[in-house]
C-alpha cells in the first residue's frame, strides 16, 4: 500500500474514532429531541401540606363508615386498599386502646382514624398514619409515621413525628420532640425549647418562652408584634469591596451587598435588604423592610424584625424577641443548621435544611 494512502486512512481513522463520541450531541444540537423541561409535580415539590392532602384522599371510603362508629360509640376494623389494615375509633376507652396495640401492648400495626377525641398514653409507636377528626393529645415518649388532625395537635414530652404532620388548628409540641419531615399547621403552632425540626410552616410559629404563652383559647395573638409598613422603597443597591458596619442607629435607604463580612448596629432601620459574602452579623432591635441574605453563617439579635426572607448558606442563630414576617405577609427562613431561640416568632416558614433546634433564652 502506498504510503500516503496509509497515513491518509490512519488519519480518517482516528478523527472518526475522536468524533464518535460527539454524535449524539451534535444529533441533538440538530434536532433538539430533549429540549422539552422536564416534567416536575409542583405540588409535591413547594406544597408542605402535599402529604397531607394525599392521605385524606387516600382514606376518603372510610368516612362514613367512622361516621357511623361515632353515632353507634363503636369500634371497627378492616383492610383499606388490599393491603392496609385499619381501625377505626367511634369512641376512646380502654377496649379500643387494647385492640389497637394488640398483643405487643406498645406498638400498633394498624392505620388508625378516630371520629372523636384521641388522648392516648405515653410510650407507644405507631407504624402507620393516625387521621384524628377531634382533638388529638400524643402522650409521652411516643413514636409517630404521621398525623392528620382536623383540629388540634398537642404532643407531650419526647415524642417523634418521623414523616409528616398536619393540623387544621394549632399544633403544640412540648419539650425535647423531634419532628421530621414536614410539619404544618392552618393556624398556628408552639414548640418548646429542646425540640428539634426541619421543616415548619404556619401562619404563626411561636418558640416557647414565658414570654410567648398560648391564652386559655391557644391564641397568641396577644404575642404578636407587627412592622409598620414603609412609605418609600430603597432607590438603588450599594456594593461594598470588603467588610462593612452599618452603625448603631444609622437608617439606610438602599439595598446593602458587602463582599466580605457585614455588621449591622442595634437600632438600625434598612429600607431594603441586605446581602453579605460571609459571615453577617445583626445587632438587637434592628428594623429590616427587605431579606437578610448571607453565604455564610448568620446571627440575628435580640428583639429584631425582618420583614422579607432570610437565608444562610451556612448555620443561623435567631435570638429571643425577633421577628421574621408579619401576619399578612409571610416569610421563609431557611438555613442548613437554624438555632432558634424560645421568644422568637415567625410568620410563613422555618426549613433547617439538616437541623433545626429550639433551644432556650440566653
């Protein structure tokens, strides 16, 4: 073979062999087959109460029947589906509460709906979801999937919802619970101090304190400041090379981006928001119209009130007396590690990425 042909097809050769792994890509800049967006279940994805809605769907065939346990004062059991047993609770006494355990006597196996008020004792694990129609009082030391309550949900002690939780009242949990997943409420919700969560949402959530107590109704309304609305809107952004202070008093009428750290002095008023590339640092009774963003840690004094989000990248303290939203206008706070003080207040939602924790005043 002559020599130039055999470098010629020695050189064909290995252009096709380094374009080969360039041909669906190239098909595809031509053709476009994939430009379609991907198909994402929004619901699922940005409503907490999806899991909820879920399982009140999925237990809808049984309501008339627990209808009927409650006008009979009668317990009944079945299979929901083919495969899930249940038991439904027309009335509450000791039978009922040994047919629910069985014969392991702290653990029940069964999807549980009760038509009435729950108030069930202390140490045990439910395996499967528990529908309360009437009040729902979780004793101590309980273990729980997850619960859908049409009224509301009080937790005591060092119990563990480990999926979800919705109520459609108040949701109060007491000290030392540890609550999974997400946890909502329509109307508000009270944790105390050595709780820990993830993710939380309710048009008011309320760190215990002897501050921050529910009246005899579950109000806190009484406990409820609000941030005035401001008549003028910052009128342009201020970037800043470095760290900055944001004197103690000083009102500033500008969205603040520091590159490097950002203090901020007690009693300060931001009409705007303010962003820092590290740490950011929020004296007590500041006034934020705008969102707190930072890209590392944060920490928010005493007695604050932020009106926008606020974000971390990184770990966040909140401090007794602050408070994130207001009652029209809900928030999110959301951080991978969120320390929230007992006395602070929030109106909207709480996502600690991996940890959320109530811990108490300092």
């Amino acid at each position: 073979m002559n020599p130039s042909v055999a470098i010629l097809c020695l050189v064909l050769a290995t252009a096709g062999l380094l374009a080969l792994p360039l041909m669906p890509a190239i098909g595809e800049l031509r053709k476009k087959h994939d430009a379609q967006p991907l198909s994402v279940i929004q619901q699922y994805a940005g409503e907490i109460r999806h899991f909820a809605s879920g399982f009140r769907n999925y237990i809808e065939p049984l309501q008339q029947r627990l209808q009927e346990c409650v006008a009979l004062r009668m317990t009944a059991a079945g299979v929901l589906h083919q495969d899930d047993e249940y038991l439904l609770l027309g009335e509450v006494d000791q039978t009922s509460l040994s047919r629910m355990v069985g014969r392991e006597g702290t653990t029940c196996p069964m999807l549980v709906a009760a038509g009435v008020d729950l108030v069930l004792p202390g140490g045990l694990t439910f395996r499967k979801e528990i529908f309360a129609g009437g009040q729902f009082l979780g004793g101590e030391q309980s273990t729980y999937r997850a619960i859908l309550g049409d009224k509301q949900i009080h937790l005591q002690r060092a119990s563990k919802v480990l999926r979800w939780a919705h109520a459609a009242g108040s949701f109060q949990v007491d000290h030392n619970c540890d609550l999974y997943g997400r946890v909502s409420s329509d109307e508000q919700m009270l944790l105390q101090s050595g709780c820990f969560f993830q993710r939380l949402n309710a048009p008011c959530i309320v760190m215990g304190s002897p501050e921050v107590t529910a009246d005899g109704n579950g109000s806190f309304a009484s406990a409820i400041s609000t941030v005035e609305p401001t008549p003028e809107r910052p009128a342009r952004r201020r970037l800043i090379e470095g760290d900055w202070e944001i004197q103690p008093g000083e009102v500033v009428r500008e969205n603040i981006v520091s590159r490097g750290k950002l203090h901020i002095g007690a009693g300060a008023r931001i009409f705007g928001s303010a962003k820092s590339n590290s740490e950011m640092v929020v004296g007590p009774d500041v006034v934020v119209e705008g969102s707190l963003i930072s890209a590392a840690t944060m920490h928010i004094g005493p007695r604050c009130q932020i009106r926008g989000p606020v974000i971390s990248e990184r770990e966040m303290v909140i401090q007794s007396g602050a408070q994130c939203g207001a009652p029209q206008i809900p928030t999110t706070v959301s951080a991978p590690i969120i320390d929230a003080e007992e006395g602070s207040l929030f109106f909207g939602t709480l996502w600690a990425r991996e940890q959320g924790r109530v811990i108490p005043k300092s």
